[in-house]
C-alpha cells in the first residue's frame, strides 16, 4: 500500500471570461468565444519524495495548474487535497507555507531593492521559523544548503549571476520549510553549463529534505534527466502520466510521440522524420469537439472526433487519454532508446 | 577554391573609450562561410556569439562598434562601407532573423505589407506584385490560409506564425546569406521542430547560407554542418559539427557537452563546469577558460593560445589540444 499522495487534484477547471461589451454581449448567443478553459477537468496526484515533471507546450495551462497549487489562484472547480485533507480555497499562514514556488526568471523574482539576508530575515521571522537569536544562523545554512556562501548575506540580487539568483530563489523558498516545492521552468533562463548545477540541485533536495517538486518545464531532455513521473499536457487537460521511463520507451498518446519526436538530439544518427506534427495547437477559446487533439494526430479516426476520452490506465502506473491507446504501433525511437539503455546497461 | 561566401578576419568588437582602455567583447575573431553552408555559432549569455551576427549585419548596438578587423563579403569589405551602401545590401544579399518576432515585427502593420515592403524597395516590384510574393512566400513556410492571413497584425498571430512570417520577411528578396539569432529560442518544442524544417527546406531551395546563433547544442546538431564554439568574445574551436561532438578538442566544448542533457543517453551524469565566465571588464590574460579548466597548466595564463588544426577542417584554441582527452573516455 502506498503512502496517500502529499498533493492531489481531481477535475480541477479554471475559466477566464474575456471582458466585453454590453453590445457585443447582447448581439452574441451564449456560445460566443469569449470565456477561455485554462484548465479543463486536471486529476493529479504529487507522491512522497518524487520530482513529478509537467510538461506541454505553451498554452496548455502548466502554469495556472502550477498557480492554482501553490495558492496563487483558486479553481473555478475541482478538490485539491494536501495529505488527504482539502485544502482550503484562502489558505493561513501555516497552510501557504507547505507549499513554495521557484519561478522561471531569477531576474524578475527577486526584489532588487532587497538584500539576500534581509529577504531571508523577513521570512524567518513572520513565519516564525526560528527565534530572533537564530536568524542569522539559519540564513547561513540555507544559503550553503544552496551552495551560496555566508558572504552573500549582505550582497543584493543584481550583484549576482543568473544561476546564483536562481540559487536565492531555491534558498528563500525554502527558508519556510515547505515539504512542496512547485518549480516553474526554473532552469529555462540559465545558460548550458549553468542548469546542470541548479538541476543537480534540485536532485540533492529531493534526496536530502525528503522534499516533493513539481517540475514544470518544457525541455524533454531535462525532464527526462531529473524526473521520477511525467505528467503531459495538453489543451488544459493531463492526457499522459507514467513514470519517467515508461513514457519515454512506451508512450501511449500520439501527442506525447510527437513531443518527443520533436525534441533536438545530440546524435545525428537519431534525428526522426516521421512524425512531425502539423499545426499548433488549437485556441482554448475553441476547443475542437471529441479528443482535444483529433484535429492533428495522425490516427484520429471518427470515433475521436465524436468522443471525449478521460484518463485510463494502460499499464501499472501509466494511464492515457487515447481511446486508441492499446492500438498504437510501436514506437520507433522509444525503441531505439531501449536499445541503447540495454546496451549501457 | 572559390572565394567564401562570408570572411571575418580578426574581427575586435567592443566600447571604444577614449581616455583608457577600450572594453574589448569580441577578440580577435576569424571564420569563413562557404556558399550554401550551415553555420552555428555556439556560445553561452555574453560569449559575443549575437554581437558577431550583428556586426556583420551592420545592426551593433550604440556605443558598441567595430575596433578592428574585417568582414568580407563576396569579396567586398563592409568595414567601414558608406551606411546607404550597406543598407542596399540587406534584404537582397544578406538578411537576418531574430529571436522575438513579436519585437522585431511592426506591430501596427499588416504582416503581408511587412512582408510586401522588402521585394517593392528592393526588387522594383509594384505594390500588387509584391502582395503576391509576400502571400507566395507566406505559403512557402507553410502558413495555413496566407491571403487571409497576409491581412493580420502581428499580435492576432501566435508566436510559431510570427517566426514564420519573419523567415517569409527574410528570404523574400532571394538574400545569399541568412543571419538567424536565436529564432526557435522563444518556440515550443513542436513549433521549433516545424520552423527548423522550413528554415532548412527553403535555404537548400534558395541555396542561401545560414549563420545560426543559438546556445542549444541540440540544435546545432540538427540545423548545421559547421560549427564555431565561442567562450569569451574568441572562438575555441571549429570544425564539422559531427566532429566536433564525437571528439572534442577544447576543454570547454567538452565541458558543454557533458552539461547538457542528451535525450539519448538519459542514464549519462550531467556534469557542469565549475566556476563562472570571466567579467568582460576583468578579463585574465591567457586563455580565458583556464580559471575553470581541470586541464589547465601554468603557460595557459600567460598567452591566449594559437588556434591549432587538430584534424582536416577541425581546429582548437587549446594548447594541449592534440594530447589532451587522450585516455580520457569520450
């Protein structure tokens, strides 16, 4: 039996309605394009201890699933539970801090005006972490835990890198101690070199604090690296979660093949013309009927077009969005990547 | 042999400061692109890869300006060519692509206008040929519905439409040489895969050259044969883009190498490179890696070292470079 998961979602919506006219309200029927779905029915559970990755393309609502967790936004529907028990929809004090955030930009998230330590003081106090003795004490291990120094303390944002800014980031949203980190594209603004170290640590955190984080991203190369589950999404909804190695040897959505055929490889070897996905993706102001994805999946047949599949268990732990998910050929690179894993191995 | 396409000889760019010394950001900078080559420019955030794309497309920004060197194109030296003259040449010969469409567009002109304005100035064309050409080549990059769309503002499109707008913007004069900074850094991963391809398929069709920008090496891979890897404002190692990821010779491309994730070897560690760039104001005399490499000895901070040919077509900017992954696993 497994643990109950820290987090969990069931048919969570959130619509935005565009402002408009009373004219233009009045001369539109009802189904006028003027609400969006950010988010339409999401179910996902975080795990104990696991780096749970989220990805899809832009416009797919990772981000508003990301705000809605950490509190930033409340659902228009939908339950959302933190060990098991509902979480309320305008959390205390002690509820918001269990669950932080890392945003993507280190240069925006950082209050510039601020120092390192006066940040890092700020927090300790209101959330009453520590006695006032122990501040300065506390911020010195948080800033090594992140691998910054003590020197850093007095130093302010701009007099920092983009990876050491992140680094800030990472310490100030843990000086709370949450046991949920929801990190939104954090390394997407860094150089190369740089996002293997914030990456890194990421990976000691999850082992060190026993702290569970949702990853949201976009580079597959990453995900593929850091994470232990993967979450796709599309169109506001989950269409594909498996653990990590099960997705990418044996996706079973079309639109999970065609992000990861689309992904750039390091081997030219491995470069894959097959499937190359046409369009983009539709507007959630209009939502095509039936699969959300028919309109550009290569095995859309009619009975797509005519239903809405929910999320259904394919195998232990890996569930889909395709009701033609059991018929899928083999996929090609994902066998061409087992058989390079069996090789190493 | 024929003359290259494009020839940068000891290109310095940099803030000319009268009283002191001038801040030098791009060192002594040489490299040739042949017709119908596929060049990448690889670089980390202030390596200078961007400010070389925009010395050659006479596009610097102020201040910033051109110290000493040359930049041959077809033959004619741009350094220092009167502005009317060098502007005749964008659009028709050399054109450029940025990574923001959505900045670079006129947000307050229909895109095929925008599109329609390069072939009238440049081409002779009539107001209504011109249209034709913008919709035709709206077509070409595979933009769904191009006479409907030729009508639309920059901000009724999405950001994958807008790239492709500014590729049709770009090769609508037929240039010999496309200039590309970063253009699928701000696309979803489906997206950057379909412009990519369109890139390429129009380039090998027009038989233009590409000089790619980027900072995923990933990328490089798929889109370039060449490779240049900047460090620094110096180039530290060229060569064919398969040779250079097989066998790197330069402690700082196989320090890239190892950073970054492969999607193919996902169980492989991530190793990144210690320490940060060198601050442009503070830069070390010698080899400007030497501070964060493992290999380094002591003559590498004395001199910037010579440029050496480690193979046919592949060269490094390391003093140890013939000797030193020897033994080492690739």
């Amino acid at each position: 039996m497994m643990d109950a998961p820290v987090l969990r979602v069931a048919a969570i919506t959130k619509s935005y309605h565009l402002q408009t006219s009373l004219a233009s309200r009045l001369s539109r029927n009802e189904n006028g394009h003027t609400s969006l779905r950010a988010l339409d029915g999401v179910d996902l559970q975080l795990n104990k201890g696991e780096i749970l990755a989220l990805v899809g393309e832009s416009g797919s609502g990772k981000s508003t699933l990301a705000k809605i967790l950490v509190g930033g936004t409340t659902p228009t529907s939908g339950e959302l539970e933190y060990h098991g028990e509902p979480m309320p929809a305008h959390r205390d004090k002690d509820a918001s801090r269990r669950i932080q955030m890392v945003f993507q930009d280190p240069y925006s998230s950082l209050n510039p005006r601020i120092s390192v330590g006066a940040m890092l003081k700020e927090l300790l106090l209101l959330h009453k972490i520590v006695p006032r003795g122990e501040v300065r004490a506390e911020s010195v291990r948080l800033l090594n835990l992140v691998g910054l120094e003590e020197d850093a303390l007095q130093a302010y944002p701009s007099q920092f890198s983009g990876g050491q800014r992140q680094r800030i980031a990472i310490a100030r949203a843990l000086a709370v101690r949450p046991d949920i980190l929801i990190a939104d594209e954090p390394v997407s603004a860094l150089d190369v070199s740089v996002q293997a170290t914030i990456l890194d640590l990421f990976a000691s955190l999850q082992r060190e604090l026993g702290l569970s984080i949702l990853f949201v991203a976009h580079n597959l190369a990453v995900v593929q690296h850091l994470s232990q589950r993967v979450a796709v999404m599309y169109l506001g909804r989950i269409v594909e979660v498996a653990e990590t190695s099960e997705l990418f040897s044996n996706p079973r959505h079309p639109y999970t093949r065609a992000l990861i055929d689309s992904i750039p490889r390091m081997t030219a070897e491995s470069v894959n013309e097959e499937f190359v996905l046409e369009g983009e993706p539709p507007s959630p102001f209009n939502v095509p009927a039936g699969c959300r994805f028919n309109p550009r999946c290569p095995y859309a047949k009619d009975v797509c077009r005519a239903t809405d599949p929910g999320l259904e268990p394919v195998a232990a732990g890996h569930q889909s969005a395709c009701i033609r998910a059991a018929e899928l050929p083999d996929h090609s690179i994902a066998l061409s990547i087992s058989a390079t894993r069996k090789a190493t191995a | 042999m024929t003359q290259p396409l494009l020839s940068v000889k000891s290109l310095t760019i940099g803030v000319r400061r009268p009283k002191g010394v001038d801040t030098i950001i791009v060192d002594d900078l040489s490299f040739e692109i042949q017709r119908g080559e596929r060049f990448g420019i690889v670089g980390e955030s202030g390596s200078g890869k961007s400010l070389t794309l925009r010395a050659i497309a006479d596009l610097l920004p102020a201040g910033v300006e051109i110290l000493t060197g040359s930049i041959r194109y077809d033959g004619v030296e741009l350094v220092g060519m009167p502005t009317p003259a060098r502007r005749r040449l964008m659009g028709p010969e050399i054109a450029m692509i940025f990574q923001e469409p959505m900045t670079a567009l006129n947000p307050v002109i229909r895109v095929g206008e925008q599109i329609a304005e390069g072939p009238r100035r440049y081409l002779g064309l009539s107001k209504r040929d011109a249209m034709k050409l913008a919709i035709e080549m709206m077509a070409k990059t595979g933009i769904p519905d191009p006479v409907r769309r030729a009508r639309a503002y920059p901000h009724e499109l999405s950001g994958g439409l807008r790239q492709r707008i500014m590729i049709a913007m770009a090769l609508s004069c037929g240039p010999k040489l496309l200039l590309c900074d970063e253009p699928t850094t701000a696309l979803d991963v489906t997206v950057q895969h379909q412009v990519l391809r369109v890139l390429e398929q129009l380039c090998a069709d027009s038989g233009a050259s590409l000089a790619f920008v980027t900072h995923d090496l990933a990328v490089v891979n798929q889109t370039c044969s060449d490779l240049a890897v900047m460090y620094a404002g110096h180039i530290v190692e060229s060569g064919r883009v398969k040779d250079v990821f097989r066998d790197p010779r330069h402690p700082y491309t196989k320090g890239l190498l190892d950073s970054a994730p492969d999607f193919d070897q996902p169980e492989r560690e991530l190793v990144p490179i210690p320490g940060f760039p060198p601050n442009l104001a503070a830069r070390p005399s010698g080899c400007p890696f030497a501070p964060r490499c493992a290999f380094a000895v002591e003559a590498c901070t004395v001199a910037m070292p010579p440029t050496v040919v480690v193979a046919p077509g592949h060269a490094a900017a390391c003093i140890e470079s013939q000797s030193i992954f020897e033994g080492v696993a690739a």
